[in-house]
C-alpha cells in the first residue's frame, strides 16, 4: 500500500530546499535534479509536485507570499493608524535570511517575464497587492497626496531589490531605510 504524502507539506519541503540549493549554490543552480538531491531522493520526488524550474521557483515565492502576509499584517497592526506607512515601507525593506535569495527569484522573473507568463503574472500579480497596500496605507496615514507618495515608495522599494544585490556594502539595510525614510517624510500630511 503506497504512503500517504501530505501535498502542502511537499510544497513546503520543496520550496524549502529550492531556497537551500539557492543559498548555497545561487539561483542559476537551481534545478529539479538539484532540488530532489537536497531533498535526498529522486527527481519525481520533485515532478510529482512541480513539474519545471519556473514552477520550482513560483512555489519557493508562494511559500515566501504566505509568510510575508502575515508579517506585514503583524507589522500593520502594532503600528499607530498614522504611523503604518513607515511601518510597511519599513517592513519591506526589512530582510530574514532568505529573503536575499527570494529578491534574486524576483529579479530573475522579471528578467524572464517574457518566456515564462506564468512566473510574469504572479508577480504582477504581487506587485499589484503592494501598490494598492501601499496605497491605501498612505491614505491612513494622512498624506497629503497619498497615491504619489505610494507610488514613490513602491518604485524606491523595488529599487531596493536591485541594489542590495547590486551593491550590498553600499545599500545596506539601514542606509537604503534613511533614504527612502528621507523622501517618504518630505511629503506632507494633512
């Protein structure tokens, strides 16, 4: 009698060990063989539940989406209503120690947004989710001109991604949080 598998937990596993190869290997290393070996098995360990890289890589970010959901909400809602923009902006820019490696998987979509439409629409998809969060955020927190001020945090966010990979000793952490602190605040608030 065959073993009975938990789907979503295999989902979890293998974009666990999608990260783990990445980690370890960068993300080009990233394969279907390279993932069922840091699994310890065979690759339809893996194909059973992905069946290609892209997919490999939108289950390592839909894991990802779901634990970043709940970390903005916990975030949103330890933060006075006027301070929640600076809360998100913040929390964006803040990172666990695989997400450096999830950010090079968004820069890689983007790169190949047009061979691969399915990796493409989900992160438009996200990318949507976090303009109107911001949004909407903004509009709490009593700016002035809320979608510019959005819309200014959304590309400095973005630009965030690109640069700590471009220039990690440059864009650290806390100086890319100053500056995109220092443009938020110039804007008013009602």
């Amino acid at each position: 009698m065959p073993r009975e598998v938990d789907a979503d937990q295999r989902l979890a596993d293998i974009a666990a060990a999608t990260i783990a190869v990445a980690r370890t290997a960068g993300t080009q290393a990233v394969t279907i063989r390279s993932v069922a070996t840091q699994l310890g098995g065979s690759t339809t360990l893996v194909t059973n539940y992905v069946r290609s890289r892209a997919a490999l890589i939108l289950n390592a970010l839909d894991s990802a989406r779901d634990r970043w959901e709940r970390e903005r909400e916990d975030a949103l809602a330890a933060a006075p209503a006027s301070g929640r923009f600076l809360a998100l902006v913040e929390w964006e820019l803040a990172a666990t120690a695989d997400d450096a490696v999830l950010r090079t998987f968004i820069l890689e979509v983007v790169s190949n947004a047009e061979f691969e439409p399915d990796l493409a629409d989900a992160l438009r998809r996200e990318a949507d989710d976090l303009l109107a969060t911001l949004r909407a955020t903004a509009r709490e927190s009593g700016f002035v001109a809320p979608d510019a001020v959005a819309d200014i945090a959304y590309l400095a966010i973005r630009g965030a991604y690109l640069a700590n990979v471009d220039a990690p000793q440059h864009w650290t952490e806390t100086h890319t949080r100053d500056v995109i602190r220092a443009a938020i605040d110039a804007h008013p608030r009602i």
